[in-house]
C-alpha cells in the first residue's frame, strides 16, 4: 500500500526544464508536486511555509541562487536537497559542489538529450534519486568551520608497527560523502606520507568537477585515476565514471566488469582489491551512503588483519554503508570525521619520525 | 486525433449502435489486418472511400450556405462548433456527371493540418481495414484528373480516394486576387 | 520520451529561447548605449546567463547548434565579465552575430538549419575563440566602452559578415500573454505566489475565445426562444378567449339548449386543457426569462474576461523593434535614433498581430527612403543622427492611435504625383490640380493586392497600398502628413479590439449577408421613380449630391425573385468609402448585429467581396462583404465614382494577358484592370489561343519567353488568322537585344516594350494609344 505521495518541490527557472521534471515526477505515482518557484528566495520562503518532503534546486537562477538557498533551508528548516546542476562549466561546478557542503544530499545533472531513448535511463535515476533522499533525515547544518575539532588521545598511535606497515590508504562513500572526504583532504597535514585511493558514488559527469573541488582545499594533490598508473604516497586518486577501481602493486587498474551493488565504481571492488593485494597493509575507511556497498568487503579487509574505519551513525548522512559494516562486525573503529582526520594525522606524524 | 469519427446529430444514433456491434464481433481469423483503414461512403450510387487518418469528423448536413465568386465545386460554407468550414462537391470539382438520385446529405470533415474542408456524401457506410496490395490502380475509362486523386480501386469496386492529395492540392484552394 | 510530449516540450523551447533571445538582443542595445565610466557589471552578468540558460534548455531538447552558438556567447560575456575582455566594437558585432544566429535557428528544427548557418555558426565559434584566446595577450588596446549605433563600421571588421537581413515574414505564432522581464528583475517577493505571470498558447486563447462565442450565440438562441415562448403564450391565450366567447355564444343559443351539456362537458375539458397548457407556458417562459437574463450577464462577463485576455500590449510587438531598426540601419547605412512610448497601451492581438508587417514596412521605408545620409543632415542644420519614434496613444470611441514619425527629408508630392501619372493612374492635367492634401491618397493606390511576392517597386511603390489594405481590413484609417526636408508622420488610428466591429443584416433576393457598420453611412429608402438611369449606371439624389446606386444581388450574381419585393421603392445601405459615396440596393434591411466576424477555411484562401462569415443569434451563418474589395470590383465594371479619373472612360475593353510567370501576370493585370480595363490571362500561347476562340479581345499583351510557344510563335499566328489580324498584340518582355525587337516587329507585333524599364515606359499610353 502506498502511502502517502512524496512532496516534492520544484526550485527551477527554466519553464523547460520544469516541464520536463515534472512530466517525469507526474508519471509515476509516488510523486506530488507541492510547488513550483524560480529562483532560491522564493524557495526558501516556500520551505518556511510548507514542508516539502525533498527539493530538487536548479543552481544557476536570478535574486538567489542554488547554493545560497541551500545554506539558507539547511540553516532554517533543513530539508533533503538534489541539486540538478547543468554540469556544464566552471562556475555551475563549484556552486554545485559548495551546495553539497553547505548540505545538499546528492547531485544530478540536468536532463539532455529528452529526445534520446536512453533517456528513460535518465528517467529512472531521478526518480530513484528522489525516493530515497525524501527519506533521509537531515539536520540542521551548524557552519562546520566553526566547530572544535575533537581529539583522541595521543596513546592509540603508540603502536607504529601498525604504521609502518600500511602502504595505502582507500576510502569509500556515498551520499553524502563528498563534504566529509573534502574536510578530511583539508585537514591533512601538506607531508602526507600515504597515497590515498577513492572510490565516491557520484552522479555521471561530476567526477572531474569533483576532483577539482577538493583540488582546492585539499592538502595534497587529487586527481582523477588512471589506468597502469602508480600510485605515490602524498597524491589522493579518485576512481572515475564509470570503471571499477583497483590496485594490485601499487599500480591502479580500472576495470569495466559489470556493476557490483548496482554501482560502478564500487567501494567493494576496491576494498575486495585491497583485502586481496595488500591484507593488513591497507587502511579502509567506508564513510556515510546509502546501501550495502562495501560494507561486507570492509568485513573481509579487517579479517585479513587490516585496521578499518566506519563512519559514526551520527555524522553520516546516510548510514546505510557503514551501518551495515558495522553490523557485520567489519570496522576496527567507528569515527567521526575530526576522528579520523586525528586518526591520520597521527598515523602520518608517526611513520615520519 | 485525426483517427476518431464522430458522430453529431441525434439520428446517427442507430448508426452508432450498428457500429458498436459491429466493432464488438470479434475479428474473423481470415480476415487479414489491411495497411489502410478506410470511412466509405457513397455518392450517386457508387462507393468512395477515404484513410480514415485524414478524415475528421463525420456529419449531417444541416444548412448550407452559398457564397458568391465561388468555383462551381464550392457549395457552400457550414459551422462546426463556430469554426467556419467550405464544403465541396468532389463530382463537380473532377466535373463528373452528377447522374442518379443524390442526398448529399452527409459531410465528410477532412484535415491534414492547418488545412481543411468538408466532403459531400449520400450515405456514410463503415470503416474498413484494406490492405494495400487490394487496391489496383488501373481502371476507370477515364477522366485523368480522376485518377490523380485516387489512390486506387479495391476488388469490390470501392474506389480509394487520396485524401492527402486533396488536401495538399493547390487547385484546390480558391484563391482570388483583385 | 513519449511523441506528444517532445512536441510540446518543443514548443515549450521555442517559447522560452525566444523570451531568452529578446533578452539578449535588447540587452546588448541598452550596453550599447553606457556610456564611458558607468558601471554596467548586472547587465553583463545578466546577458551572461541568460546565454548560460538558453544553453542548458538546447541541450535538453538536442538543439546542439544553438547550444553551440550559446556555448559561445556565454564564454563571450564570461571574459568581459571578468574583465579578460574589453567592450569593443568587435566584442559588439561578434555578440550580435551570435544572437542573430540564435534568431535564425530558433523556429527550425536541427535537421532544418541551412548548410550556410552552420557555416556562419562554425564561423562565429572560431572568431569567438580567436578573440578569447588573442585577447589575453593584447596589451596595447585600450579598453573603449561606448557604442553608438554606428553600423556600418562594427560589420566590415574582420570581414565579419553582415547582420543577417530582417525578415519581416517571421512567424510570430508563440505568444506570452504577459512579458514578464519584471519577474527577473523585482528583487523581492513578499508572498508566495508560485506563478504571478502564466503562459498561454495561442491556439487556447483561440479556442477558448471561440467557445466564448458559441457561448454568446447561445445566449441569443436562448432570447429568442424566450420570445418565442412568450408569442406561444399568447397564442394560448387568445385561443382562450375564442373559447370563452364560443362558450358563452353557445349558452346564449337556446337551439343547443339539448345538447348543451355534452358540449359543456366538451368545452370544459378543453378548456381544462388549454388552461393547463396556458399554466406550464407561464411557468416555462418565466424560467426561461430568467434563465436568459442570468445567462445573459455571464456570458457578457464571460465575454468581456476573455476580451480581456485577448489584449495584448503593444510593447508584445514593438519589443522586437529596437534590433530591428538597428539592423536595418546598419543594412541600410543610415544612423537612426528609435524611440518609443505608449507601449504600455493594450490592443486586441489580431490587430497587433495584423499590424507587425505594415509597421515593419512603414519602418523600413522611413529609414531607408525617408533618412538622409548624416553629412546632408547636417549641412540642412539637422540631427546628424536621424530621430525616429513610434508613439501610441488613446484616441476617442475606443481606438487607439499609432503614430510614427520622423525628421527626414518628407515624401517628394511633385515624384509622387509624377510616378501616378507615369503608372497611368491618373492624366497629367489631373495631377496639376491636385493640391499636397489631395495627392497623398495616390500613395496608396496603386491597384495591388496582398500579394506579398511584389515588393516595393521603387520607393513608395505597391508597398503603402499594402499597409493601406491590412489597415483596412482591420477597420483602421491611415493618414500621412509629410512636410519636405522636415519630416514625415504617419498616424494610424484602429479600434482597440476586432469585435468592436457592429454590421448589418441584408437581404439580397433568398440570401443574407453583413455589411460592416463602419463603412456604412446610413440607411435609406428611395422611391423607385427617383432612380436616373445614365447609359448603364443608375445614380439617385441623396441630398441633393448624385450618388451611384447599384443593385447588391446583381454584383453578387444572384438572381432576383420578383415575390415579395415592393417595386415601388428601393431599400438602399448608403456606403462612405474613401469620400466616395455608393449607395447599394437590396431586397431588404433586416438588423444591426453586434459583428464577429469568423474567418473562412484554409481551402477559401481568399475569396472575392467576402472578408468571412458571422453566425447569427438564430445560428444561421451570414457572409461577410468585403466593402473595399466591392468598391473595387464595381469600379471595373461600372468605371471609377472617384475624383482621379482614368484617361480611358469608354466602356472596358477587353484584353488578354500572355505570361508564363504568375507574378508577371499578375502585375500586368493589376496595372490594366486598374487603367479600367477588363483583363484575363493565360499562362502560355496554347491556353492563350483556346481562350481567344472563346471571347473577343481588344488587344493582347504578351511575354516572349514560355514554354510550348513563345511570344513570336504566338504573335505570328494570332496575325495570321483573319478574325485576329487586326487585334494589336503587344509584347513585353525582358528581352531588350536589338536583333529580339527586330524578330517582333518581323511577326507583326504591334509594339514592343522591355521589362526592365517597364515603369518608365509608356504602357498604358502605348496601349491607349493602340486602341484608339
């Protein structure tokens, strides 16, 4: 039985565009549309009246736009936020990217090509993408800059065996992932001595806006993975579009074996890579996203001996990832995201001495 | 859209009823699915028909209006739900012999787009499915321009007018300029 | 995607590209004009996404070739945003070479565009990326701001290509019901209002706006029928009083006395009955007044909301004119300065919709002919830039007044009246008499059509009787006042909505049709022995001026059926037109109706005398009498009622016109039916010889050049048949080589004139000449 419809609001300035998303919510039935506005004034006017039970916000509109409407609900009344964003250049890639810090739960890209028959492809993935994140619980955003950094205790690292052994460092997320990864390549000391590979569920075509993102607060240099290429330790690999990840002796090899979980990149091919390759000289870290990607991989990464992460219930977006790795008895430790940039810091201070 | 007939008045009341049974038997296995759904309809004793996808809606004719400085083939105008449509009279427009009895009491709406007109009919007969290799094109002794518009003749003498022809012809426009 | 869907959403586009190409284009005209030191930073970051918008609505309708172009611009406007890139005259024309590609794709389909667009597009984008990727090392151009309209420069740099010519055929078909530039630009919105301004396709407003009218033929339906009710009642009522009076006939008659009870009985059911059907008559017609009234108020309510939003503002139409009078200033050569005021005002969108060409034409006429070049303007003590405005205001009785003005050098009456004397339309003694006031209507007359294939021949030509007649058809009055080296103003008054219009009824032998009451000047009824009869024209007294009288059912070819008429008056419907009086007969004049005039079918594309029908309260459908196209058609069969009189006033000769080109022929004819005679053609010698067996002619004017058999073959044949020898043939053609004109002269034309200078010569003259 169906419950009630989904409220749905759309944030767009473009009659097309409007046109187009609302046939797609229209003809399935989960959907109603609670409203419609132009610009993000009018939205966040819309969300203090009535509350929709996700927003799909366009980024490039006049009087207020998507970011700065998305700072603004998620400060107020925080709402699950998709940003659709034309993709296209420079500008749209950073509001896009600072709409997910400022805590938009997922992108996607604006629809193209209507008149393809891949299309409903397209069709499919919004409307999945809606779904499930009306039903992610959102809270309010506190600006994070202005939070105290918890710190663990300096005795945990005593252990440098630990340390030094570990070769390679690969982090998995997905929704919600992308603002904990930035804060985490932001908080990394500049001599970051472990090469860091990862594996974050984006929607297509965001991949290289991605990279560029972190590119500009993270400590050390992203870029996206290349097939046969080696990895060096201080440099951070984003797996991209499309193509699993994985490393054996330290060279990268992208592989388009079908989709594991549903995804491709998947965080579990990764892991399973590492767990096979490296044992307990990689580190896991599986952050906030929604599903089961990954989480038994963790498992079996930590059963060979390796030290594995998972993100806390608390600070996850959604903990559908790393909730289920916790279950599964797969994460050495469960750390919020200032932990585990104290976790790094720490693991770097003690294989540099 | 354009595949729907409707019928206006409240006697064609019986034509409908016939045509719901009729629609409601189910399909004869023999009966081959055609290429081409044709309305038939007769004039002065024979049978026309047209693609169905050109024909609008169907109707009887009430009054007529003449109007002057018109080609002989115009008989005159009518309205359709305050959209003011010409009728022709296709024997004359082709100059035939209009011999025998005729009603013409039926109009036959055709449309391809923004252009439009109505068609003189006696009786308005169903709607059948042909298929394309029925038709033969050879024929008539005849009148060439006749032949122009006709898409060909099935084997039960039902002559198959071009419809799209008709409707994309500019003789068939009055155009007068001063 | 379902097939319906992406139409619509197609449509959905083009509606929103264009909202997106107006922006663009009126936002680099206000650029244009900032001048030196003003900050201009929200204009270029609004042109920038505007450009950045129209991209992403392509892409998602595959539209690659605006996105490209789009892609473009965008990175245009994102470098001068920056600062990257200096305003400068290149920047300007490259932009507009850009927005204008964007005009020209927006209404194809990607499989329309023309292999020459994709050209000029692949062009732009190269140039776009040229300046981008040069500028950053060009230190030595100091950043200019200003522009001022100054076309001819921007477009010969760099070879970029000319402004893509004003097409003054373009559709205009999508609408917005409201321009809503407001909504970007209000920087708060107190409630929440999710659409203020909705779009409406033109096809629902037509068809609501047609639904509204069968509604108000309903409402006539529905007072006629209460009328018809209340005669019904009293019918029943005076069969009631027959029935009392046979009632108390029959007590009074003592020979019944026996009887008396059956027919008591008799009478007292029926009158039970009567009186029971007198009973619910009441009832009913009380509902049905009532009914009728209620409906009545909402339907003209109805009927005034959807009036409503039928009117348009001006500025829905005169939006498009700034970058029009830009471009075809810089086509032109000519620096104009385009003002405008009043666009605020509303009109009914058919009239504005009627009056985008003439205005373009009228436009077009004053910058090309009516502007000097800016160094005469000068040393005249003007402007060197040439001021041009169109003002609308109110005008009395619920019309509206357009009025385009400007400062150029005037209309030339002496070349004016020359041209018409030239062109046979009126004699040079005439012309002399003809004061400035008097002359002005010849720059309407012209005897063309609406043919739009003839363009303007020279100068004023066929082009002003073009705007004349739209401004007609629309019930409208065109006036010009032009004064030499001062300047021109044109004022066009029209009503503020079509349905304004009021007609009436009359009855011609069996049949009905509408006069429009705006050409009516009144009514009347004359005694038949008042009627003159000169040669074959019937003329009336009407206070105490002759007037034409003609008789309605024998211009429209109807036959008269003597029954009822009384012959010894006649019912005449006095016409005003042009200052002329006609006065037409009919069989009767039956009612003034408020008039909604529905247009013919696509398959009546234009029909003589007939400018559409009207449905009746009775729902009875009434042709619509062109009175113009009428005044026309009486004036060739019964010669001219006007003050230009033709130099040939016999009885109308007949001639026959030989030209494979239909516009050719159509010209001719034109210029000879006009000059009075009677004219058929034939599209080529064959169909000319067939028709000759038929009737007689005058004189036949040939072309040379057709298929079958050309103008020599024919002339010599026509020469050698005996009844045809002495009928002169002359032949007009184009071609003007010696050795062709010998050939014609050696088949025994009569004359021979050239195409190419058909204006200057004589050919009416010449034919006069030869039918004397």
């Amino acid at each position: 039985m169906i419950n009630k419809k989904i409220k749905v609001l759309i944030v767009e300035d473009s009659i097309l565009f409007v046109t187009i998303l609302k046939e797609i919510l229209v003809k399935n039935n989960h959907f109603e549309i609670c409203g419609i506005v132009k610009n993000g004034l009018a939205a966040t006017e819309f969300v203090s009246k009535m509350r929709p039970d996700v927003i799909t916000m366009d980024i490039n509109m006049p009087v207020m736009n998507g970011y700065d409407a998305t700072r603004e609900i998620m400060s107020t009344n925080p709402t699950p936020i998709i940003i659709l964003s034309a993709n296209i250049d420079e500008t749209d890639i950073n509001d896009t990217f600072k709409a997910l810090e400022a805590g938009a739960v997922a992108i996607i890209e604006k629809p193209s090509a209507c008149d393809s028959p891949d299309f409903h492809l397209y069709e499919k993935r919004l409307v999945q993408l809606v779904r499930l994140m009306s039903e992610v619980k959102v809270v309010r955003r506190i600006d994070y800059k202005n939070r105290r950094r918890e710190y663990i205790s300096r005795s945990f690292f005593s252990d440098t065996e630990i340390s030094n052994n570990i070769e390679v460092i690969g982090i998995g997320a997905s929704t919600g992932g992308p603002v904990v990864i930035e804060k985490i390549l932001a908080g990394l000391p500049k001599d970051f001595s472990f090469p860091i590979v990862i594996v974050q569920h984006i929607s297509k075509g965001f991949t290289k806006g991605l990279v560029e993102w972190l590119n500009h607060s993270s400590a050390i240099p992203v870029k996206l993975a290349e097939n046969n290429e080696t990895i060096t330790k201080g440099v951070c690999y984003v797996a991209p579009d499309d193509a699993h990840l994985g490393i054996i002796k330290n060279t990268l090899m992208l592989s388009d074996s079908k989709p594991l979980y549903n995804m491709r990149p998947s965080v579990g091919f990764l892991f399973a890579s590492l767990a096979n390759n490296y044992g307990n000289k990689a580190l896991g870290i599986l952050l906030t996203g929604m599903g089961r990607d990954g989480s038994e991989e963790l498992k079996a990464l930590r059963d060979t001996g390796a030290i594995t992460i998972a993100q806390d219930k608390e600070s996850s977006v959604i903990f559908g990832m790393p909730g289920e790795a916790i279950k599964l008895n797969g994460a050495s430790f469960i750390y919020t995201p200032d932990k585990i940039i104290n976790f790094l810091e720490g693991l770097n201070t003690t294989k540099n001495k | 859209m354009e595949n729907t007939i409707v019928f206006r008045k409240g006697d064609e009341s019986l034509i409908l009823k016939e045509r719901a049974e009729a629609l409601a038997k189910p399909l004869d296995d023999n009966i081959v699915k055609g290429d081409i759904e044709i309305l038939k309809f007769t004039l002065s004793n024979e049978i026309y028909a047209f693609e169905t996808k050109y024909v609008k809606e169907v109707l009887v004719l009430n009054e007529l209006v003449q109007l002057p400085f018109t080609p002989d083939f115009v008989k005159g105008i009518i309205s359709v739900r305050g959209e003011i449509i010409s009728v022709l009279d296709i024997k004359k427009f082709f100059n035939l012999q209009s011999g025998g009895i005729t009603d013409l009491n039926r109009v036959i709406i055709l449309r391809l787009n923004e252009m439009t007109f109505g068609v003189l009919a006696d009786r308005i007969l169903d709607v059948d499915n042909i298929s394309s290799n029925d038709l033969h094109t050879t024929l008539l002794n005849s009148n060439s321009i006749l032949e122009e518009y006709i898409i060909g003749v099935t084997s039960d003498r039902n002559i198959v007018l071009n419809g799209f022809k008709f409707l994309t012809e500019n003789k068939i426009i009055v155009s007068d300029e001063l | 995607m379902d097939e319906n869907f992406l139409k619509r959403l197609i449509e959905t586009f083009k509606i929103e590209a264009e909202e997106h190409y107006n922006n663009l284009a009126n936002g680099l005209i206000t650029l244009e004009k900032v001048k030196p030191g003003e900050s201009c930073f929200e204009l270029v970051e609004t042109l920038h996404r505007e450009a950045h918008s129209l991209k992403g609505a392509a892409r998602a309708v595959s539209f690659t070739d605006i996105e490209d172009v789009c892609k473009s611009l965008e990175s245009l406007f994102s470098a001068v945003k920056k600062d990257a890139l200096a305003l400068s005259k290149n920047v300007f024309a490259l932009a507009f070479m850009g927005v204008d590609l964007i005009k020209e794709m927006i209404y194809l389909n990607p499989v329309e565009i023309e292999d020459d667009t994709k050209l000029l597009s692949d062009t732009f984008s190269l140039k776009v990326w040229e300046l981008l990727n040069l500028s950053e090392n060009e230190t030595s151009a100091p950043p200019e701001k200003t522009f001022t309209t100054n076309g001819d420069a921007a477009v010969n740099e760099n070879n970029i290509p000319a402004y893509l010519e004003l097409n003054g055929n373009s559709d205009f078909t999508s609408a917005q019901s409201i321009p809503n530039k407001e909504q970007i630009t209000t920087h708060s919105s107190k409630d929440i209002q999710l659409q203020e301004n909705i779009r409406i396709s033109v096809q629902k407003l037509d068809s609501l706006y047609l639904q509204a009218e069968e509604l108000l033929s309903s409402k006539l339906a529905m007072e006629q029928f209460s009328k018809d009710l209340q005669e019904l009642s009293a019918s029943i009522n005076s069969i009631k009083l027959e029935l009392n009076k046979s009632q108390s006939a029959l007590r009074r008659n003592k020979y019944l006395v026996e009887r008396q009870n059956e027919f008591t009985d008799s009478f007292g059911r029926f009158s039970e009955v009567i009186i029971s059907i007198d009973n619910r008559l009441k009832v009913l017609t009380k509902s049905s007044v009532e009914n009728t009234r209620k409906t009545g108020i909402a339907v003209t309510e109805l009927m005034d909301s959807v009036k409503d939003i039928i009117m348009f503002k001006f500025s829905h139409l005169l939006d498009l004119f700034p970058k029009a009078v830009h471009d075809l200033s810089s086509e032109l050569g000519k620096d104009v300065d385009f003002v405008m005021s009043g666009t605020d005002i509303q009109i009914d969108r058919r009239i504005l919709e009627g009056m985008k060409d003439p205005l373009i034409h009228i436009i077009r006429n004053a910058i090309d002919h009516g502007f000097e070049p800016s160094e005469e303007r000068v040393s005249n003590g003007k402007s060197p830039k040439g001021n041009l405005s169109i003002c609308i205001k109110h005008a009395e009785n619920r019309k509206v007044e357009i009025k385009i003005s400007d400062d150029g050098k005037g209309i030339d009456i002496e070349k004016l009246k020359h041209s018409a004397v030239k062109k046979g339309l009126i004699s040079l003694e005439k012309s002399n008499e003809l004061s400035e006031d008097d002359a002005m209507p010849l720059l309407f007359v012209s005897g063309t059509t609406t043919k739009k294939i003839i363009t303007d021949i020279s100068g004023y030509g066929l082009g002003m009787a073009i705007v004349k007649e739209k401004v007609d058809k629309l019930s409208g009055t065109i006036n010009i006042k032009t004064k030499p080296l001062v300047g021109t103003e044109i004022t066009i008054t029209l009503p503020i909505t079509l349905t304004m219009l009021r007609g009436l009824v009359v009855q011609c032998s069996d049949r009905q049709f509408v006069i429009p009451s705006n050409y009516i000047n009144n009514v009347n009824r004359v005694s038949a022995s008042n009627v003159k009869r000169v040669e074959n024209k019937s003329t009336i007294i009407l206070n105490d001026v002759p007037v034409t009288l003609l008789y309605l059912c024998d211009i429209l070819g109807i036959k008269k059926h003597k029954t009822t008429e009384d012959s010894s008056f006649v019912k005449i419907v006095v016409i005003t037109f042009f200052d002329k009086l006609i006065a037409f007969a009919v069989s009767d004049i039956l009612e003034e109706i408020e008039l909604l005039i529905k247009p013919l079918n696509k398959q009546l594309a234009r029909i003589k005398n007939i400018s559409g029908a009207t449905i009746l309260g009775n729902g009875k459908i009434v042709p619509v009498l062109n009175i113009p196209d009428l005044i026309k058609t009486t004036e060739k069969s019964f010669g001219k009622t006007t003050d230009l009189t033709l130099q040939t006033n016999e009885s109308a000769r007949d001639i026959l016109v030989v030209d494979d080109s239909i516009t050719s022929r159509m010209l001719l004819q034109d210029i000879l039916e006009t000059a009075g005679y009677n004219v058929k053609s034939a599209s080529d010698g064959m169909n000319a010889l067939k028709i000759i067996k038929e009737s007689h002619f005058d004189l036949i004017v040939s072309d040379i050049e057709m298929p079958l058999m050309n103008g020599f073959q024919f002339t010599k044949l026509v020469k050698s048949m005996d009844n045809l020898k002495d009928v002169p043939v002359v032949l007009v053609t184009a071609l003007s080589r010696d050795e062709d004109k010998i050939k014609g002269m050696d088949a025994g034309a009569n004359a021979y004139i050239v195409k190419s200078d058909f204006e200057q010569s004589n050919l009416l003259e010449v034919i006069s000449r030869l039918l004397q």
